[in-house]
C-alpha cells in the first residue's frame, strides 16, 4: 500500500498559509459554564442527558496524513466506541480529512452548520474562522473538572490557554516539544576524518539530548573551512529555497514576521519592529553571504528545492541546518541514508517558547456542536485517558499494534511501515501523545516521552508568550507583504546575494514591504499586542 507521507517542508510551510474570514465577527460561544457532569453511566449537561443506550453522537475530524484502511479504520471506530459508550456516553464518528483538504473541508462545514463537534484548528485560521463566529470559546469549560485534566496535561494553564485569540479560547496545542533549539546535522565520517567527533564529543550516547550547552554560528565556520579545505568537491552546508531564520536568530514573529519582537537582548521586549531592519537580522545575511562567497554553500541555494535527504545520499553536502530533539539521529540516519552526527548550535544556550511553536495545531469545538460539553468531555479525553489516545493513535491492540516487553509498542508481527492497515503517527497534531505507548521501530526507548518532554525545560518564556495576533482585517496587506518577502527571501536568506548585495537588497526589500503596508501591520499588531498585555 503506497504511502503518503507530508513532508517537513509542506507542515512548515501551512505556517505561511493565510485565510481570508468570512461573516460576522462573534466570540463563537455558548452559554453552557457548568460542563458534563457523570455518574453512575448517565452523563448529565446543560443541553441533555445521555446514557449508553442513548449516548452524544460526536463527529471528531481529523487529519490523516497518512493513508488508512477504510475497513481497519471502520473497525477502530467500532471498539473505541465500545469504550467510549460506556464510560463517557459517548458514540465517536470519526471524519478523517487530507491535508490538502483540511482548510476547505472545515471552513465551508463551519460556515454551513454541517453536523461536526472536535475540530484541529491550525493556528493561523484562528482569528477568521472566530471572527466568522465557527469556534466554540472554551474559556468557561476550562474551570471545570474535565478542563483541569487539560490543564495538568499540559503543565500550566497559561499553556492551557495559549490557543486564544481576542479573548476566545478556540483550542489546546497539542503536547508535544516545542522549543526552539537547532543546529547541524552532519556526515558521521567526515566528522571522524577531520578530528570534529572528538573536539566536540559527537559520538556520546543521547548527543541529541540537549544538555543545556550550545556554540554559536559564527565559530561554526571553522567546522565549514575544514571541511572545504579537505573535501572541495562537497559543499560544507546545504541550504535550500526554504526560510531558515529562526535557526539563526531571536524573534517572536507574532504569527506572520510583520512586525516581530527582538528577543536578542530584551527577554521581556513587547516593541513590535520591523524585523528585516533589526541589527540581528542584518547581521544574519551578512554571515550567510560571506559563507556563500567563500564556497561553503550550495551555490544554487537560492532556487534548489531538491532537499536535504536528496544531497546527503548523493554525497554532495557535509552538513544542513535544522531543528534537533532527543531522537532526532535515528530519523535522520534513515532519511539521509547514512550514519549522521550532530551539533547543538544556537543564538544562545537557552530556547525560548513562542505562541505559534506551541499553538501549531489545536484541538477545539466547533460552534456547530449541538452539545460543546460533551464535545469538551472528548477532548479532556485525549489528553487523559490513555486508552482512548492509544486507540484513535494505534488502533485496537493485537490487531493493529503489540505491546513489547519494555512498554513500547509496535506493529503487529507481518506489518511494518509499508503495509500496516491502521496507524495514524499523528501524536504531535492533537491531543497529549505523552500518554501514549511509545512508538518503537528500533530507534526509540521506552523513556523517549520523558526526554521529548524535558526538551522544553531548556527554554524560557518571552513576555508575549500566550499572544496571538489577529490579522483578519489585514488579509489584503499581508498578502502583499508576503509577495514582498518572497521576492528577495532566498537571495538574502541563502547568501546568494553575496556580501557586497546584502544593504542593496535588504533596502529593496524594506522599501517594498512598507509600499505594501508593513508600517499598518505593525501599529496594528502592537495595538493589540498592547491591549492583551493591559489584561494579563
């Protein structure tokens, strides 16, 4: 059975994705406060009673990024509902949906009351499709004893709250590590070859497991002029037509990069600036363009979409810069089809936690729902109830998946990657995954959850951790500023402007991006920024 996996580069880029809201502006809400309340197989809300021989009949969507069987999936559903009927009165309808038809398929069932109740709600449709009055505002249900399950779930209740916008509550981010921390994935024997396995310990058990220390980009270079010196038939680094910024810089871009706030010096900073004219970035494309002047980048950067994975196999790169996290080398041996190491590089030894890398996807209610409660006692579920997790996950034990010796799970004997019926590996979307069997192909130990976890104990929080800006009346211009951007993106953000064109392009791109109404969006942006900073 082929399958259709969604690449690195297409997730990252949905944070690109912009959509224009339709109808009126309204908080989405009901007037239920209470939440469900059960006992004894009857579940009582403010809008009815349910029992197992009446159960809520919920529609979950879902994304499947990966293709399923519909007879295998038919039959997950089945015994979830077992379970769920009984213990919650509850009856799932599941309603998988493509990526590529995500955003199309819940909009027009938002806007044209389709039956549907637990929604993924990616982070930059929030504001249109709450304006639009489509998101249930949660707000209340988080004070209940369901919502406090949440809250746990997710170490704090201003995690728990991080999906809102203009004060509406529109989802919880999925459990999952978040921080911003990266650096170099390398060739294992070009490392052992020039003596950089042992300078900086490379070969350790867990070296992907941050240990709270990280060398800065600018002594990377001596890595990049070894390595050319001793191999000029390969590049030192990759880049591709791909934006890569915050693997080298210190920004809360506020959703969109229109207006950012520089965490370079000021931790605590809320003044909304215009990031391209930041000494921070300059000083970013100034170190890049001097790399590709002196031959350490891939020459045709600026326009190569051939991919990481792609260059390493054909032995054509040492190195490329990318996010790291416990477990990181397993992947990316396999992708890249040889033995890698890699190399903790930051603007400084601490991460930070912004409002879009913990708020990417969220879990909320549709304003559709015929119950919210309920729908809310289903969420409370995934990230609670194990059983109900590793069944929408994994599918029914012995059947789809087997519990190993160590706690881990796995594929049932006779399928793997290639021919399983039933997997969806989708942790990292919805819900809590941590409550979950690891997943061991071979490369993961039972512990893996607690390491993955732990990986954000490394970052701090910025002052506008928890905004989320709201760019619905600012489509047209963000569009605009958008098509400013690209246009002088991969010259500056490859090198390929080289060190002499970095001022001259860099002018040209901020003169364009205030003719499209850059200097709007940010009075805006900070306008709001202030107003939400007034209630914390």
């Amino acid at each position: 059975m082929k399958r259709k996996l969604i690449s690195a580069i297409l997730c990252a880029s949905m944070a690109a994705g912009l959509l224009v809201g339709c109808g009126s502006k309204g908080s989405g809400s009901g007037g239920a406060t209470t939440g469900a309340v059960s006992g004894d197989g009857v579940t009582t809300t403010s809008y009815g009673e349910y029992t197992t021989e009446n159960p809520y009949h919920l529609v979950f969507e879902f994304i499947e990024f990966y293709e399923q069987d519909d007879n295998a999936r038919a039959a997950v559903q089945d015994a979830l509902n077992d379970y769920m009927i009984e213990n919650y009165q509850i009856e799932v309808e599941f309603l998988p949906v493509s990526y590529a038809d995500y955003q199309t398929t819940t909009q027009l069932m938002l806007s044209g009351g389709d039956e549907l109740d637990v929604i993924p709600v990616f982070y930059s449709y929030a504001p249109s499709w709450v304006n639009m009055g489509g998101i249930y505002d949660m707000t209340d249900l988080l004070a209940t004893e369901d919502g406090q399950k949440i809250i746990d779930a997710l170490g704090s209740e201003e995690t728990a709250k991080v999906g809102s916008v203009n004060g509406v509550l529109f989802g919880f981010p999925a459990n999952k590590e978040s921080v911003e921390l990266g650096g170099l994935c390398m060739r294992a024997d070009i490392c052992d070859e020039l003596g950089l396995t042992e300078k900086y310990n490379l070969d350790a058990p867990n070296s992907d497991t941050y240990t709270g220390t990280s060398i800065r980009w600018e002594e990377a270079e001596e890595i990049f002029a070894a390595v050319k010196e001793a191999h000029p038939e390969m590049y030192p680094l990759y880049l591709y037509n791909s934006s890569q910024y915050n693997r080298f810089t210190e920004f809360d871009t506020l959703v969109d990069s229109f207006g950012v706030i520089d965490l370079s010096e000021d931790r605590e900073n809320t003044n909304v600036v215009n990031m391209f004219e930041t000494d921070q970035y300059k000083e970013y494309v100034t170190m890049i363009a001097d790399w590709y002047d002196k031959g350490y980048i891939y020459p045709d950067a600026a326009t190569d979409t051939q991919g990481t994975a792609t260059m390493m196999k054909a032995g054509n790169t040492f190195s490329y810069a990318t996010a790291i996290k416990p477990g990181f080398l397993a992947e990316a041996n396999s992708a890249n089809g040889c033995e890698c190491y890699c190399l903790y590089i930051n603007p400084s030894d601490e991460g930070y936690l912004s409002t879009t890398n913990i708020s990417f996807f969220d879990t909320g209610i549709a304003n559709n729902s015929k119950d919210p409660e309920m729908a809310f006692k289903f969420i409370s579920a995934l990230y609670s109830d194990p059983t109900v997790y590793n069944m929408w996950q994994y599918g029914i034990e012995g059947t789809n998946y087997q519990v190993l010796d160590d706690g881990t799970a796995y594929f049932v004997d006779g399928e793997d990657g290639s021919n399983y019926a039933y997997h969806q590996n989708s942790g990292w979307c919805l819900g809590n995954q941590f409550q979950s069997y690891v997943w061991n192909d071979g490369t993961k130990d039972a512990d893996y959850w607690t390491l993955l976890q732990s990986h954000n104990d490394w970052a701090y929080y910025p002052t506008t951790y928890g905004f989320m800006w709201d760019s619905s009346d600012y489509s047209t211009e963000i569009t605009a500023l958008t098509n400013a951007y690209e246009t002088y993106r991969a010259t500056l953000e490859t090198g390929a402007a080289g060190s002499a064109g970095v001022q001259e392009t860099l002018d040209k791109m901020n003169e364009a991006l205030y003719a499209a109404g850059l200097e709007d969006v940010m009075k805006a942006k900070q306008e709001q920024l202030d107003e939400w900073l007034a209630t914390k």
